[in-house]
C-alpha cells in the first residue's frame, strides 16, 4: 500500500515542480543533455528503503536531488 502512495505523491509531484526542477527538466528532457534520457520524480528503491528523487536516468545510473529541503518531514 505504501508503494501506491509513493507512486501517486510523486506524480503529484511532477504537476507541480519547484522552479529550480522546471529550469533543469528543460535542460535534461528529450534526451537533451548528452542523449541521456532522465525521468522526473522517480520512485527509486534500494533494498528495503524506497524513495522519491528529483531525476533520475538508468543509464548510466544518475540521480539528482534539488530541493531536499521541500521533502523534509513530509510523511506519505
């Protein structure tokens, strides 16, 4: 159940970016920068520990947090 939470907080999430994430998705989107394809507000997990960055690419393996600030202390 916790999964689906997670799934749907992070597409609210992508509705409604900070601007910091609306200035570096233009610049990374539609494989823009070095032909690396990124996705916006991935669920990532790792082993038992699931979470929500900013982007992420799978190859090669990235990921970027803006703002950890605005997820602080917010409970999904």
């Amino acid at each position: 159940m916790r999964e689906a939470r997670l799934t749907a907080y992070a597409k609210a999430m992508r509705k409604e970016p900070s601007e910091p994430e609306q200035r570096l998705w233009l610049a990374l989107r539609a494989k823009r920068f070095e032909n690396v394809k990124f996705r916006r507000q991935k669920v990532i997990q790792d082993h038992a520990y699931k979470t929500i960055v900013d982007f992420a690419a799978n190859d090669p393996k990235l990921v970027i947090e803006l703002d950890v600030d605005t997820h602080a202390g917010r409970e999904v």
